[in-house]
C-alpha cells in the first residue's frame, strides 16, 4: 500500500493549518502539489500500489477531499473531528455501516427519507473507485440513493482502499448481479458537481454536490 503519510504532497495539500492537526491524513485542497504532477499520459498501473496513489492523486485534481484512515480507530476520531471542523450540524444517512460509526463517534444523524430535502450532508458508501479517473461509483438502486446523490449539498462517501479499480470496465465488472445484469442507474462522481448518470455525457457545475469528501480506509 502507498504510504500517503510519507509524501510531503499529501501533507501540504491541506486548506486550513487547523485541520492538520485533527485530521492527519487529510488531502483538503484542490490546489495541492497534486496539481503540479504530470498526468498526460495515460497509464493504467500495474500494482495495487500505483492504482492507490494514481486515484488519489486524480481524486484530488478533480476537487475532492481525502481523508486517509488506516484504522477503524482513526475513522472515528477524524469523523468527529471533521464533523467539528466543517460544521457539519445536518446528517443524512441511510446505511448501517455508516450509522454505526457515526453512533459510536456519538454524531447525530437523520435517516428519514422526508429529512433529505432538509439536510445539506449526505453519507454513503460506494462500489467502486476508478483509479484513471479519480472517480466514484454509485449504483443508486434505491429511492434514498438517489435522493440523496442529487440533493446533498456536501456528500461524503466511506470506502475501503480495495474498492479501487483500474477503470471504468473493471467497476462494471464488479458491480454485475449474478445472472449478469447491472444495477438501472450508475452514477460516476468525478468531483463537486460533476456527476456523469449512466453513460450521458457530464454536466460540470450543474449536478452533484458542491463539496465531495472521502474517508478512505487502509
């Protein structure tokens, strides 16, 4: 696994010197070194390695915000401290996973359907992170997904570092049902607003959330 921690590119990303020391692992800026690194050549990598560091280096570029956790531990405390940081007072979320974490970090969180239209912070997981475009994928197979994926004002997606993909192809691969079928809708978030449904073409600045955070679990 790359070792965020070690490069000075991660660690000098971040917006605002107050966060650095609640969230360590925290890559907050769009204009991070990251900007300055070549990408023009496309290369698809060849170790687990180089997929890890090719989608955060993209995932940053585009304007998304990681926050890099190594344990289940860390998840808790930088949850609590982004929550603090951000000002995050309205949750929405509707996964268990998701809602057992925000308990035992003691965030209080909104899981009624007639509350998304209230409450600017949605919480998902995903299926997939396509490593050549710094992208997430989102099946939305529910009412609540797809709700939430529009209207969220702030969308924070929780991830392990094995959902990472080499491309689009690959994240369709893993997100066909057994008898080969994919889900109706797939979402692919390349950033703040900018949200590609199915295979139309993306609309920058006019779909998906103004901000876009990942806690990335090692």
């Amino acid at each position: 696994m790359a070792d965020i921690n070690s490069k000075s590119q991660y660690e000098d990303s971040i917006a605002k010197e107050k966060i650095i020391n609640e969230l360590k692992h925290v890559t907050a800026s769009k204009n991070s070194s990251f900007s300055n690194t070549e990408t023009g050549v496309n290369v698809i990598a060849d170790s687990k390695e180089n997929l890890e560091d090719m989608f955060c280096r993209k995932f940053v570029q585009n304007g998304g915000k990681l926050i890099f956790c190594e344990t289940d531990r860390e998840i808790i405390s930088n949850i609590r401290a982004a929550v603090k940081e951000f000002n995050w007072t309205d949750i929405y979320c509707y996964n268990t996973s998701i809602s057992d974490i925000l308990s035992t970090a003691e965030i209080k969180f909104k899981n009624n359907i007639g509350d998304l239209l209230s409450v600017p912070v949605g919480m998902t997981m995903c299926d997939a992170l396509i490593a050549n475009q710094g992208s997430i994928v989102i099946s939305n197979e529910s009412d609540k997904k797809r709700k939430l994926s529009a209207i969220a004002q702030t969308h924070v997606v929780f991830a392990a570092i094995d959902k990472i993909v080499p491309d689009f192809k690959a994240a369709i691969d893993i997100m066909k049902k057994p008898d080969n079928r994919l889900p109706d809708t797939i979402e692919i978030i390349s950033g703040p607003s900018s949200t590609t449904v199915a295979e139309c073409n993306p609309i920058i600045g006019a779909q998906g959330p103004k901000e876009l955070y990942l806690f990335l679990l090692a």
